[in-house]
C-alpha cells in the first residue's frame, strides 16, 4: 500500500490560488484581431481642404481603428491661423460652417485680420482627446519628409514621429531616399519610441525606379497602393506600374543582395474632403494583425510583416507556414462578388535579362529597366475564399494579390476593381543573418 502525505491546508489554498490567478491571467491576455488604418492623410495644416477634427471624425465613423495626420513638412502644433478665402480657392466653400455646425463657436476659433476672417487650426495635443478612445481608435502623429533631388519629388512619411524632421536631401535620388529613411530611424532611437518610415508614390512624377527602392536598404516599406489619382499606379507604356516595380526591386533584393524585401501598403493619400473628385478618403488602407491598439503594437506588426493592404477586399486570415513551405488566405465572403487569387514571385534561375526604356529618339530615359517575364510571374491562379499556394523550393519569394469582380465604391482610376496585397515571404532563408530575427518575429 502506498501511503500519500497530507499537505498543509495552507499550502493547498496557497498553490489553488496559484492556478487561479494564472488561469486569470491567460484569459485576460488579449487575442490577436484586425485593426484598420490609413498612414497618409492631409489637412488644413498642409495642402489638404479640410479641419482635422472634421477629417478624424470621418475616419473614425467609417470603422477605422487608427489614423497618421501627415501634412507636408509640418507637425499639428503651435499656432496656425488660415484665412477664409483661401478655404474657397482649395475647393472647400462651406467647410468653416460645416465645421461651426459639427463643433460650436465654443470649440471654434475666429478672428479677423485686415478685413480677412481667420480659422485657428487646433493643434493636435487638443483635438487628439475628442478621437482617442482604447481598442476602438487612435491618432498616430505623422509627417510627409517632401523632399526632391533636382526636380524629381521624395516623399517619406514619418508615423509616430514625436519631433519634426525637416527634409534631409542628397546628391542622388538614392541619397536622398537613404539621408531621410537614416533621420527617422535616428529619431527613433533617441527618443526610445519605434517610427514607422515608408516610401510614397514611387510613380508620382515617375520619380524612383524599381533599381532605387532595391538599392537603398533602409527602405522595408513602400506603397503599392495611393489612392491619388496622379501617382500613376499603373505606370504607362513607358514606365512600370507599382506592382511590377514591387517584383522588380524584391527580386534583385533577394537574389541579388540577400537583402529582405520591400512590404507593400496602401494608403488613401487624401487632400480632398468636400466632393468625389480629387484624392478622397476611403481609397486604401492597411489591416493590421495585433492584439492592442497603441503605436507600439501596430508598428511592431508592421515591421515583422504581420499586415496587408486593401482597396476594398476584406480577408479574415493569412497564414504562412514555413515548415510546410505554405501560404493559405482566408477571404471574407461578400454576396454576389467573385475573387480570383494571383500567388506572384520569381524562382531562382529565372531569365536575367533586362533592357533600358528609349523614348521615340532612341535616348534612354529614367524608368524601371525592362526585365523578363520570369520576374514577378503568375506561379498559380485559385478561384474562391481559401486560396492555397504550396511552395515548391525554388521561390525567391511569394506574395497574393486578391481581386474582386467589382469596383471600389469610390475608385482612383477608371477600370480599378477592389484588391488586397498579402506580403512576400518564403524568402527568409535566402538573406543575409539580420533577416533571420525578422523571421522570428513573424513567427514563421
């Protein structure tokens, strides 16, 4: 017979409480969910035609969880006055009684200056209380680095910025891209809080080739999407649309510099608040998988790829497992819509060649360079909501792109139909060992 002996009563309620409060604390961890955002938005206090709060406002009753005020070289603070006429000459006629009407003359601040009435822009640090609400909304702070070399434009937006940058410039498109990217990542260290840096319409001016946004390695994030009519998503006859230019830089990235790729987000870019024409609201976004609503935990999914990007086209789960060397997408249905999957990527060994771009003379002009079809090729087409694509080894990397059969409801451009971007991977094991901890970070 075996004898068992008594513990203490104490002892016993001391290790029951134990498992209690450890159980406790497991079901009060939070859970992974999607978060909705938009990284570039212009108001009043750049060159977009709107009042912030009014611009916040919209945002936040459309269903987005977080949002960037990123005007143009400037931050939302210290004292900015804007005269009435010039509201009218940005198309925005009616937007102080709008505004009046929304807020009150409590909250509304006028004055009159040489017969010219003005508007105080309310800084930041005074609006942010009437939006910031946890887990359901939150201003990030941004800032547009509008920069140019000669007389091509470098755009960079600065999310989570605490201090103003002012644009860095260089002697070449890729200093210049490198100088501002370098600032941020500066800033952020010395004030101990991560900055999301991403590059802007590459297109918009024709201004960086897939061969820039390869070569400057402090670059991790670009946008694939702009929902500005004039950033040329799809490029031209002559130059690269800015998906093509995503396959182009990742494929020299990975083979080439064992460098990790660019991640793709979409962004609405808007200016435009008091009619459809224009760059309006609700265009692109990007959905972020986190398990709190706070900079740091957006940010930190970001950087470790755990997001995508949308014009439209909602997914309720991506997956990659890389020991399975498998990527599975789970796409929200939506009655009476259709969704075709395109699994993208390049293989090793895939055809090298490349041409430059000639106008009609002959003289080689600044573009993408023209590369074979085996970069960025189609690897597999899947109809329906639980597309697949198993890895066959010789993948420098995979990404998806999710089309819908129906447009957006406010579209960039004519033809555009409602897409979601999912990020490369299955690259991992063919960069350099930095790469290797952004592996772990995913969890893949």
């Amino acid at each position: 017979m075996v004898a068992f002996r008594r513990r203490p009563f104490a002892l016993v309620v001391s290790q029951f409480l134990v498992l209690v409060f450890a159980a406790a604390s497991v079901a009060d961890e939070p859970t992974n969910q999607w978060f909705k955002g938009n990284l570039h938005t212009h108001s009043l206090w750049s060159d977009g035609n709107d009042f912030p709060e009014m611009i916040c406002d919209w945002y936040k009753s459309k269903g987005y969880h977080f949002l960037a005020l990123s005007d143009h070289n400037i931050l939302s603070e210290g004292h900015k006055w804007v005269d009435l006429p010039s509201l009218e000459k940005r198309g925005a006629a009616g937007a102080l009684e709008r505004y009046l009407k929304k807020y009150g003359k409590d909250w509304v601040e006028t004055r009159v200056q040489k017969e010219v009435t003005q508007v105080r822009l309310k800084p930041l640090n005074e609006f942010r209380p009437l939006f910031d609400e946890a887990g359901r909304f939150l201003l990030i702070q941004g800032e547009e680095l509008t920069d140019s070399f000669e007389s091509l434009p470098i755009h960079i937006n600065a999310s989570n910025i605490r201090d103003l940058i002012k644009p860095q410039g260089g002697k070449s498109v890729r200093e210049t891209l490198a100088n501002n990217l370098i600032a941020i990542q500066q800033q952020s260290q010395r004030v101990g809080q991560p900055i999301l840096g991403h590059v802007n319409h590459p297109n918009f001016g024709y201004a960086l080739t897939a061969e820039d946004l390869a070569a400057v390695i402090q670059e991790r994030f670009f946008e694939v999407y702009n929902g500005h009519p004039e950033v040329k998503h799809r490029g031209d006859a002559q130059h690269a649309s800015l998906e093509r230019i995503w396959d182009v830089a990742n494929t020299i990235r990975v083979a080439d510099m064992k460098s990790p790729p660019l991640y793709g987000l979409a962004t609405d870019d808007s200016h435009n608040y008091h009619s459809e024409r224009g760059a309006t609201p609700g265009r692109g976004w990007v959905m972020v998988r986190a398990k709190r609503l706070t900079p740091t935990t957006l940010i930190n999914a970001i950087q470790a790829g755990d997001f995508y990007a949308s014009s439209g086209v909602e997914l309720e789960d991506v997956r990659y497992d890389a020991g399975a060397s498998r990527l599975e997408i789970s796409i929200r249905d939506q009655p009476g819509r259709k969704f075709v999957t395109e699994f993208v990527g390049t293989r090793t060994g895939y055809d090298r060649t490349t041409h430059p771009i000639v106008d009609d003379k002959g003289k080689e002009i600044r573009a993408t360079r023209r590369y074979s079809a085996a970069v960025g090729e189609v690897l597999a087409k899947v109809n329906g909501l639980r597309p697949t694509y198993q890895l066959k080894g010789d993948e420098l990397y995979v990404r998806a792109v999710i089309t819908a059969d129906v447009a957006p409801v406010n579209p960039a451009f004519d033809g555009q139909l409602q897409q979601a971007w999912t990020q490369p991977v299955g690259w991992e094991k063919r960069v350099a060992a930095p790469a290797a901890e952004a592996t772990d970070a995913r969890g893949n």
